[in-house]
C-alpha cells in the first residue's frame, strides 16, 4: 500500500510538473514582454485599440502584431493597416524595444503619427534582416554609419520626413534586395556605391529632393524589376545603362524632374513593362518607333514634355491608364489600341490635337473609367452616352471644346469628385448632384437658372447666360 501511495504521488508530481513546464513554455521570454511593453508605453494614443491586447502577464505570442517562433522568442512586429481610418498610433520608438533580441522582421506600416529621429535600436538587433518603418513621422537624417546594418535583406523608410544626404555607407548593405526611401525629404545626389547592390529587385528614391544627373551605373543591377525616382530635381539626359535592364524591368518611373534630350530608343526593347512614367520633364523629339513591341504595358506617361509628332503606331493589348498630354501631338482620333481596351479606366489627352465627334467614338468597355480628360481640343456632340455608361468615374476633364449637352442630362455618379466642362456649348440647368462634387467648372457656356447651393466660387459659373443665386448675383423674383 505504501509503495503504492508512493507511486501515485511521484505520478501526481510529474503531471504537475510537466504542467508547470508546459505554461512555462507557452509563455513569452520575459525580455520580449519586457521590450514590447515599453514599446506600448511609448505610444500615447491608439484609437483603434492596436494594442489593447498587449497586456502584462499573457502570452506575448498572442498579442495583436507578434509572431514568435523558436521557443517562443518574438521574432516580428507587424503594426498597421490601410483600411481603417481610425488605425495610427501617436508616440514614439521606445529604445527599449532593443530587448526583443531575436527579431528578424519589423514592419510599421502607415501608423502615421509615430514620431522621433531614426531608431537607433535597429544596430542593437542582429538577427534583424527586414525593416519596413513606412508611412510615419520620423525625422532628422539617417545616421552615417546606417551601412553598419550588413544583415540586412530590406530597407524600408518610405513615406517618413528623413533630411540630408543619403549615406555612402548604404553601399555597405550588400544583402539588400530591397532599397525604399522614396517620400521623404532627402537631398543632395545619389552615392555612386550604390551600384555595390547588386541583389536589389526594388530601388525607389522617389519624392525626395535629390539632385544631379541620374547615376549611370544600373549595369549593375542584373534583378532589377522596379525603378521609381520620380518626383526629384534631376537633370540630363536618361542614362544608357538602363537599356540594361530591359529583360525584367517592369515598373520605371523618372517623372516629375528635369530630364532633356530624346526618349531612348532601347526603351522599346522594355518587353515586361507594365509602367513606364517620364511625365513633366523636359524631353523632346519623337516617341520611338520601337515602342510599338510594348505590347503587354498597361501604364504609360508621357504628359507634359515637348514631344512632337508623328506618334508611333502601337498595338497594345489592354492599356490601363494612358497620359499624352499637354506636348505638340496632333493625334487626330483617340487610337484604335485605346478604343479596344477592355480594361482602361484612365485616359487623359488634353492637348493632344484630337478633331472629332464624340458620338463616333465608340470604346470597348466604359464602365470602368475613373478620369477621362479631353480638354483643349476639337472635339465635337454630346458626351452624355459616354458618361452616363460609367458607374465609377471619379473626374471628367473637357474645357476648351465644342460639346452641346443638356447637363441636368448628366448622371452624376456617387464617386464623381471632378468635373470641368467650361468653355464649351453646355445648355440646360445646374443639377443638385453638383454639390457633392470637389472641384467643378462650368463657366463660359449657355446655362441658365438657379443655381442649387453649393461650395464653389462664383469663377466657377461665370460667363453664362442666366445663372443666378450664391455665388452669383441674386435671382430675380417672380412676379
């Protein structure tokens, strides 16, 4: 019996024991519960209650935004979405998050009012290999010795207000496939050292400040697929060495600087293409012949240079959002390759020389258009059978043409938030629906009658024949 009592007692201890073990190892390393927690303690509001989960005594593991693996040390911090309005976090980066040793990933997505200089506790993190702090506040330069983060696979501060110059010592960061510092406040010229990255699939220095010529150093980049430096203030011509790209680029952006000279031929050769942008600069000259094997693009922009004709005859297979704009194009009719899209929801061609009737141009598919914009041409009939086909139109841009229509004709779709038809041959009232409207100009045509209330300006009716009401001079009382 007492052998027995004995047994069912070292049974007893051992089930016990096994269960202290087992609610042990569910539980977090009190270093990561300590790190995270002063991560929280930094942010000062969370409206949406990100972190309502983080609380001290559970299981880290658990919390909103952490993932842990290998006994159960935390190895990512994903905070952020895109779809709530509510989802930011105000504070800042508490130093203290360094205590998390074993993270490889941290991702802070669109928190939006996150705070402070560049966390210095990344150098104190050395399995971390993945850095994606986007879409907040941080500020004041990236350190000089960033290039100490050797480890590293991606490198994401984008949409920040980071200062100064990029560091050489970026070119220290061998590993990287990814290099995004695009939306900061970034200036000076691009380090030639970067060409030392030679695994990068992903280059953006977009909407920054920079300056100089673009490197001409991306022979180096036998991987590249995405190259976005627009929104910058360089200048000269594109470098040759981005013909080398050719074979998988598919996103290259250059807009909005100061490029010169003439669209490079080699850039009809860009067969995996899906974007190519080299709106507002200064190119002049032709549009290449060889753009007509681009076949499969879906985004092209060339708004805004000094380009001249004869346009090249293209035949893609399905445009998406096209932008010729404002250059020295007389294209006479929209394209055939355009017309046929079933799959195009942007068309802008504003200045283009385009002489035609409305009602003879029949597109394959409207309904997914949200901006069409057909200003200062000669363009000819009703709109009204275009546009009321679209359910989602967001913009519709036709000043500076010869269009007749009844505008209280017009459906004004939920999504409209643009609309300029002025200087033109509009008749008829001005519909209630314009209220919902962001901007509106339907100056300079026939409209007559009150006008409903409404936030615009008067510049935005006048030049008609019988508008009255706010803006506009009082109307007269019936008698």
């Amino acid at each position: 019996m007492l052998a027995l009592k004995s047994s069912l007692f070292f049974l007893l201890l051992s089930l016990l024991t096994l269960q202290c073990l087992t609610a042990a190892s569910a539980a977090c390393h009190v270093d990561d519960e300590s790190g995270l927690l002063a991560f929280k303690s930094a942010i000062t509001h969370d409206p949406s209650g990100m972190l309502q989960t983080w609380k001290s005594g559970t299981d880290c593991c658990k919390w909103r935004g952490i993932t842990c693996l290998s006994g159960n040390r935390v190895t990512s911090l994903v905070l952020g979405q895109y779809d709530e309005q509510n989802s930011f976090l105000s504070g800042t980066i508490s130093p203290s998050l360094v205590k998390v040793q074993n993270l490889d990933g941290i991702y802070l997505q669109n928190l939006r009012k996150i705070t402070g200089p560049f966390p210095a506790l990344l150098f104190g993190l050395p399995k971390l290999l993945f850095i994606y702090i986007e879409g907040n506040q941080l500020s004041g330069p990236l350190p000089r010795d960033i290039g100490n983060l050797t480890q590293l696979y991606s490198l994401s501060f984008e949409g920040n207000r980071f200062s100064g110059p990029i560091p050489s010592s970026i070119s220290q960061l061998t590993l990287l496939s990814q290099l995004r510092l695009g939306g900061n406040l970034l200036t000076g010229t691009v380090p030639a050292g970067i060409s030392r990255l030679k695994d990068l699939n992903f280059l953006s220095l977009e909407r920054n400040g920079l300056t100089g010529s673009i490197p001409d150093f991306f022979s180096s980049f036998p991987f590249l697929r995405t190259l976005r430096l627009s929104h910058n203030k360089f200048f000269g011509k594109i470098p040759n060495s981005i013909s080398s790209l050719s074979p998988k680029l598919a996103y290259l952006e250059l807009g909005h600087n100061s490029l010169v000279g003439q669209i490079p031929d080699f850039l009809g050769n860009f067969t995996a293409l899906d974007t190519l942008d080299l709106s507002w600069n200064q190119l002049s000259g032709t549009v290449p012949k060889t753009f007509a094997k681009l076949t499969k693009i879906f985004n092209l922009d060339l708004s805004h240079n000094f380009l001249v004709d004869p346009f090249p005859e293209m035949s893609v297979k399905g445009i998406e959002s096209l932008d010729l704009s404002y250059n020295h194009f007389h294209l006479g009719t929209i394209p055939k390759w355009v017309t046929s899209s079933e799959i195009i929801y942007s068309l802008k061609l504003a200045k283009c020389g385009l002489k035609f009737k409305l009602g003879d141009w029949k597109p394959s598919e409207t309904y997914f258009y949200d901006y069409i914009d057909l200003s200062e041409n000669e363009i000819t009939a009703s709109p009204i059978h275009l546009l009321n086909k679209t359910d989602y139109l967001v913009g519709f841009w036709a000043s500076g043409n010869q269009l007749p229509f009844n505008l209280s004709k017009l459906r004004i779709v939920k999504t409209l938030k643009y609309l300029d038809v002025s200087r033109n041959m509009v008749f008829g009232k001005v519909p209630e629906g314009i209220t919902g409207l962001e901007k509106l100009n339907v100056s300079h045509n026939h409209l007559c009658g009150r006008l409903p209330p409404s936030k615009f300006p008067a510049s935005a009716f006048q030049g008609n024949d019988c508008l009255c009401g706010s803006p506009l001079s009082a109307c007269k009382k019936s008698k």
